[in-house]
C-alpha cells in the first residue's frame, strides 16, 4: 500500500524553486513579490508567464525522497569504487558499475524528480551541455533504441557526432574511450522503453549487452540510470546480467484515497500566484482530478497549473471586484480546452459521480482482464 506522508510539499509553501527553467529577468520578477496582493498583481497582467512560472516550480514528494536516497548510495558507492579502482588496489572484476532503474507511467514526474535529484550535486551542474564539464550526461534514448542508434546518439551527444557509416562495435569503443575522457560518471538514458519498439531479438540482447558493457567496463564504468514506463523494467528483467546489478525504483499510481491530500496540494499551488481554491465537496473534486490525471502525480500538476492560467486569463479580462479564485469550472474549461470534449464526458463535470466512478471501474477490469487474455496468447504463440 501506498505510504501516507505529512510533509509532501517542501518547506517553501508546496514547491521548491528550479530557476533555471527560466530567464533571470522571470526570476527576479517573480522573487520580487512576497505577498500574496503582489503575487496576484503580477499573475493576472501575465497569466502565461504566471503559469509558466509555476511549471519551473518543484513538488517534493515521498517516493521522490526514496529515489534520492538511492540515486545517493548508488553514487557513493561508484565514487568509492572509482577511487579504488583508480589506485589499482582491487580486481576490476569486483568495481563493476551498476544501474538505476526508475519507472512511471506517463505523467508521474519521472524527468522532473531525476532532474531535481541531479540537481543536488555540484559536479553535474551545466550538464546539459557537454563542454561545461559535468560528471554527467542526460539523454533521451532514440525511438526504436537500436544498440546501434543508442550508441550514435550518445556520440553525439558527447561530442563526436558519427559521419558516415561506422560500425556497431566501433561506435561503443569511441562511446567508452569518450566517456573516460570527458570524465562522466553517471550516464541517463530516458524514455529507455523506446527498446520495446525493437522487433528484432538479436538487437535487444546485444542492447542488454551494450547496456552491460557500460557497467563492467574495465577502465571506466559509469553509473548508470535509466527511466521511462513500466514496460522499461520488463526489459531489465528479462536480462539477468543486467537485473542482477540493477536497483528498481517504481513511482506509484495516486489512489484515490489521496484526494483530499491532493487537494491541499492543489491550494497550496495557487497561493503560489495569491489565488484561492473555491471548490465544494474536496473529497470529490480531489478524486475527479486524480482521474483526470490518470492517477499520475504529474498529472495532477499539469492539470492544476492549466486551471491557474485560465482562471488568471478570466481575471486578466473581468472587472476588479471579481473573486480572486479557481474553481472547479476553470478545471472543467481546461480539461475541454485540452481534449476538446462536451460537458458529458468532461471529468469535472459529470453528474452523479459515484455512479460514474463505478463504471468507470468496471470498464477498466474488463479492460485489464482482456489485456491479460491477450499477453498470455502472445506469450504461447512466441513459446511454439
């Protein structure tokens, strides 16, 4: 089950600052104004920049605290054995690298909690650009992640872009000589699930092999965090010579018995901008915005900033003595700008929610037991 946990939002009202998402004019801007009338002065003549602004915005939370503590004694661990490595006083054998694996569904505040975790380091700062000298290189991994296509990409991004054709096994000699000499430590590959769009078997287990090489290379293994959706861990598994060497870290799916903390954390993100929430019933509404956001955690975000920007958008236009609040029908009308969907399918808005709640339910266990039919047949098919 799910761990509740008081202290969900950081100390700075709900979210903590990640400047450098944005200019130093948006930041000495927005720093400036401390009371909740200077706030809402500013959001209402801005409300995109507003909205911008709070997307810059980070909110702690439990499982992002786990993924730090074991990003951190992963880290540890790998600066240790590169120490030792280094002085030659052990078997290279022994100081093998080894993996992160971290997985979501889509929305949960995968990128974002990495991001925020690497951003406690000194040594990886400016790593979005591989000439600042960072102990770490962030990717994204190529669509269809070919071991080949991985490879190229992570030369270029190193900055050694591939002309012409060059062999598979060449590419991952330069790949583990440029790494070595850029000094980088920690590699992440995101959206690492684009490997399940690899049809071809032999080209996935030299992946996982590649993948492996990474960690147990004799002069320079790295420490290596991959994340993406669920179907990444299934990948990792079905290699052993990877999963043994491979600490998990799953982001849970919301419940629904979270709404009224998701609620608080919902208010607290409009008083960032010197709004009130105004919804009746915060049990309901924190339900209906947890289906809205497909019980993701960054979804909820995303959903709420969408509201801010149009309930300031509202202000921006109306005349001063309007109530200076989000409601629940500047959700609705982000949910329908968004999906383009009437008031009968508008998750805000249905009537009688606990009956559609229940059909929802039901759709989706019949939903879940048809995908269950359907795995198990392909998994027979690919057994004859």
């Amino acid at each position: 089950m799910r761990q509740k946990d008081p202290s969900i939002h950081s100390q700075d009202d709900g979210v903590d600052a990640t400047s450098d998402r944005r200019s130093a004019s948006q930041c000495d801007r927005w720093s400036a104004t401390h009371c909740d009338a200077d706030r809402l002065r500013v959001a209402i003549s801005d409300p995109i920049g507003a909205a911008e602004m709070l997307k810059s915005k980070y909110v702690s939370t439990a499982w992002g605290r786990v993924l730090r503590e074991k990003f951190d004694a992963l880290y540890r661990r790998h600066l240790a054995r590169l120490t030792t490595l280094k002085s030659g006083s052990s078997s290279s054998a022994l100081l093998e690298g080894a993996m992160l694996c971290v997985v979501g569904e889509s929305s949960a505040g995968k990128s974002t909690t990495i991001e925020k975790t690497f951003d406690g380091y000194p040594e990886f700062q400016g790593h979005h650009a591989i000439e600042n000298g960072a102990n770490l290189l962030s990717i994204r991994a190529p669509a269809s992640c070919t071991p080949l296509r991985l490879a190229t990409t992570l030369l270029d991004s190193l900055g050694y872009p591939v002309r012409g054709r060059v062999e598979e096994h060449r590419q991952w000699e330069e790949v583990h000589r440029r790494l070595q000499e850029r000094g980088v430590r920690v590699l992440h590959v995101d959206e690492m699930q684009h490997t399940s769009h690899v049809a071809n078997v032999k080209e996935v287990l030299r992946l996982g092999a590649s993948l492996k090489g990474l960690l147990v290379h004799p002069r320079w293994p790295v420490l290596l965090v991959v994340s993406g959706v669920p179907k990444l861990a299934e990948f990792v598994r079905a290699y052993p010579e990877l999963d043994r060497r491979t600490t998990y870290c799953r982001i849970p799916d919301l419940t629904l018995g979270e709404a009224d903390e998701f609620t608080r954390i919902t208010r607290r993100i409009c008083e960032r901008v010197g709004l009130r929430l105004n919804v009746h019933g915060c049990l309901e509404f924190g339900e209906r915005l947890i289906v809205a956001a497909n019980h993701q955690f960054g979804g909820v975000v995303e959903w709420t900033i969408d509201a801010i920007e149009v309930a300031l958008l509202r202000l921006h236009d109306a005349e001063p003595s309007a109530a200076h609040a989000v409601d629940v029908m500047d959700f609705a009308a982000a949910y329908s700008r968004r999906r383009d969907c009437d008031r009968g399918d508008n998750v805000f808005l249905v009537p009688n929610w606990p009956a559609w709640l229940a059909r929802r339910d039901e759709e989706r266990r019949l939903a879940a037991a048809l995908e269950g039919k359907a795995s198990s047949a392909l998994r027979r098919s690919k057994q004859k």
